[in-house]
C-alpha cells in the first residue's frame, strides 16, 4: 500500500505541474496585466478546449484511481487523494510559477462545468485536505481490519447533501464574475457546514464499522 500511495502522490503531483503550466499560458496569454474578475471575453475555441480539459483531468485522476484500487471502496480512496494532491499542489505550482494566488483568500476559478465556480483558493484546499484525510483512513483502516469500506444508503444521503453545501458555495457568483470586479461575499457558512457535516458522518462511520469495540 505505501509503494501505491507513493505512485498515487507522485503522479497526482505530476499532472498538477501540468495543469499549472497550462493555466499559466494561458494567464499569460489571456491576462497579461495579471488574472481579474470581471472574467475576459474568451473564444469560443478556447472555452470548448477548456471544457475538454476538465473532462479529461477528471477522467485521468479516475482511470488513476481505478488501476490502484482493487475493491470499490479503494477506488474512491486513491481518487480522492490523488484529487486533493492534485489540487493542492496545483497551487502550489501556480505560485512557484507566476507569484500567484497573493494569499489563501484569493479568488479564483475553479472548475467551468456546467458554469463557473468560483471561490477563495482557501476553501477548495480544505475540501482537498478533508479528501486526502479521507482517503488515508479508508486505506489505513481497511488494511488494518481487512474490511472493506462500505456507507450505507442514508449515509451516502447525508454525504451528498454535504457536497451539495459545498457545492452551492460554488455556485454563489455564477451571474456575477462576467459582469462584476466585485464578487459577492463568499458564503463560509455553506462551506463550513458541508465540511463539517460530511466530516461528522464519515467519523460516526469508521466509529461504528471500525471501532467500535476494537481499538486500533
């Protein structure tokens, strides 16, 4: 399992030097005052490619996950820290390269499917680190008790409605990053109660699959 999350790690910190490096041209390209809201008037072209990237670095970060897992439970483990490794440290690329975000408080961009979402960089570093401590448990804990990993269904159901949470976070500024420099304030108590709702089940969770009179 240590050689997998190495390899998991190392890749997912590989494809974020690509993506930073992509995301950099473009900048340079399209911003070449240095990245603003409201958002530049972007070809079509390029929209479409955009698109088309996302999909793709989804798709290899899921192909990743599912050539190192071998139950559905590991799946989801190497996907999420192979996605919060690449998100972190596509950060951290991006400011190795251009000096940028200024700080956690930042906005930016975050994905453009089905529309923007946007966000201080902050928060999609939380969820990141939340997937990676995730992802580590899982993996550790299954290892350990030699049983895999299963929600059930109204947990599966409280975990999408922490997600939604975030996700409606997400979603605050859609209408206004194309005709405003002045972004809403960013909704911290939808990201904060996603958090800590999905935090709380998953917890309960490993309690009682895990723990529950068996220490560790």
């Amino acid at each position: 399992m240590k050689q997998k999350l190495l390899l998991v790690t190392v890749i997912a910190i590989a494809f974020a030097y690509i993506e930073s490096s992509v995301v950099t041209y473009l900048r340079a390209l399209l911003y070449p005052e240095g990245f603003h809201f409201p958002l530049e008037d972007v070809p079509s072209l390029l929209v479409f490619i955009e698109l088309g990237r996302e999909l793709a670095t989804v798709a290899l970060l899921l192909g990743l996950a599912f050539l190192a897992g071998h139950s559905r439970s590991q799946r989801y483990a190497y996907f999420f820290l192979a996605f919060g490794v690449w998100d972190i440290f596509y950060y951290i690329w991006l400011k190795i390269f251009i000096d940028w975000p200024e700080s956690l408080f930042t906005w930016d961009v975050l994905f453009l499917i089905p529309f923007p979402w946007t966000s201080p960089v902050i928060s999609p570093v939380l969820v990141s680190m939340a997937l990676i401590s995730a992802a580590l448990i899982i993996l550790f804990m299954e290892q350990h008790f030699k049983e895999s990993f299963h929600l059930n269904r109204w947990e599966w159901f409280g975990e999408l409605i922490a997600a939604s949470l975030i996700l409606w976070s997400y979603f605050w500024n859609a209408k206004h990053i194309g005709v405003s420099e002045d972004l809403l304030d960013y909704p911290y108590l939808l990201l904060i109660s996603g958090l800590l709702l999905g935090i709380t089940i998953f917890a309960v969770h490993i309690q009682k699959q895990y723990l529950k009179g068996n220490p560790p």
